[in-house]
C-alpha cells in the first residue's frame, strides 16, 4: 500500500481511536463497551442531555446490553429508542417532568398507554407521577390491556396516595394470580380502592 493510500486508512482509524476517548471521557462507564459501540452511545448520550433529557437512563440502557453481550448495533437501537421515548414523555408530561417521571413515563408508553394518558394524570395529581406511571406499566405487564389500566390508574391517582396505588397493583397481581382475568381484576379492584383510598402525602 503506497503512502497516499495508507493516510485515509490512518485518518480514520485515527478519527475512531479519538472519539472512543472521547466517549469514555465523558463517561468512564461506557468503556464497557465496544469500540465502534461507544463513539455512538455518546452521541445519543449527548443529544439527549442537550435537550434536557436525563442521560442516566441511557447509559444504564447501554451498560445493562453491555452485560448482557447484546451486538453493538442492538445496544445503540435500544439506547436511541429510549431516547424518543423519553422524548414524548416530556411532551406528554410537561418540560417540568422529573427524570423520575419521564422514566416511568417511558416505560409507561412503552406498555401502551396513550400519550393522552400521561398528559391527563398530570392534570388531576398533584404529587409526583413516578408511582402511578410505574402502577400503570406493571398492570400491563402483568396481562392487564393497556386501556383497562389506564382507566384504572386515571381513576384512583387523583385522590389516591401512592402507597395505595401499589396496593391496588398488587391486589389485581394476587387476583390474576388466582385465576381471575386481568381486565376482570382490575375492575373490580379499582372499585373497591377508590372507596378505601385517602388523600394525603405519598
């Protein structure tokens, strides 16, 4: 390879080598990851932080596919799709949201629930959303449809105090554990912790 061949061939090795540094630099814990994985996840990283968005969640996203030696490429979908998620939380919850809130918030969209879903909680609670947007995500997971548990959640959080919120989760968890059908529990549930529930302080 002649000499003029071989400085493109450097350059951006060059070019690599740098924003891997750079990437670690910023944050040591990304040197965990692959070299061409990181100079990516940095940026992502970087855009959202600009934005206002917190990084945290995006580099424990990146670290958790790191343990999980998940390919480069799938740790940088996963962390960017995070990021957009992220992103229409703050729009539904507002650009006072807590990174608490748009975490949850994410995972909440994630599971299904309508943007307009988010935006009215924020409009009848008073206190931090983290536990009814978590509440909502988990009766989702746990079989509950995604608008059968908004309902729910949309129905108790305005006066309902997080610890109640949890129990209300649980519940309908024991209730479907049991055999009960997940839209059919939380019904009925929902019922019943709105006569017990009390306002107060989480």
């Amino acid at each position: 390879m002649t000499a003029r061949r071989l400085l493109p061939t450097l350059a951006v090795g060059l070019a690599a080598t740098l924003l891997a540094r750079r990437a670690a630099a910023q944050d040591p814990r990304l040197g965990r990851l692959e070299p061409g994985t990181r100079p990516l996840v940095a940026a992502l990283v970087d855009s959202a932080r600009g934005v206002g968005l917190p990084a945290e969640p995006l580099v424990q996203r990146a670290l958790e596919g790191a343990t999980k030696r998940a390919p480069g490429d799938r740790i940088v979908a996963a962390v960017r799709r995070l990021a957009v998620d992220l992103g229409r939380a703050r729009d539904a919850l507002g650009p006072a949201a807590s990174p608490p809130e748009l975490e949850a918030g994410a995972a909440a969209l994630r599971a299904g629930a309508a943007p307009a879903v988010l935006t009215e909680l924020r409009r009848t609670r008073r206190q931090p959303l983290t536990v009814p947007l978590a509440v909502l995500a988990d009766l989702v997971a746990s079989g509950v449809p995604a608008d059968s548990a908004a309902t729910a959640v949309l129905a108790l959080a305005p006066s309902a105090r997080d610890a109640d919120l949890v129990e209300f989760r649980r519940a309908v968890e024991r209730d479907i554990a049991l055999g009960a059908p997940p839209a059919a529990a939380a019904s009925v549930r929902v019922n019943a912790a709105a006569r017990e529930a009390r306002p107060g302080p989480p």
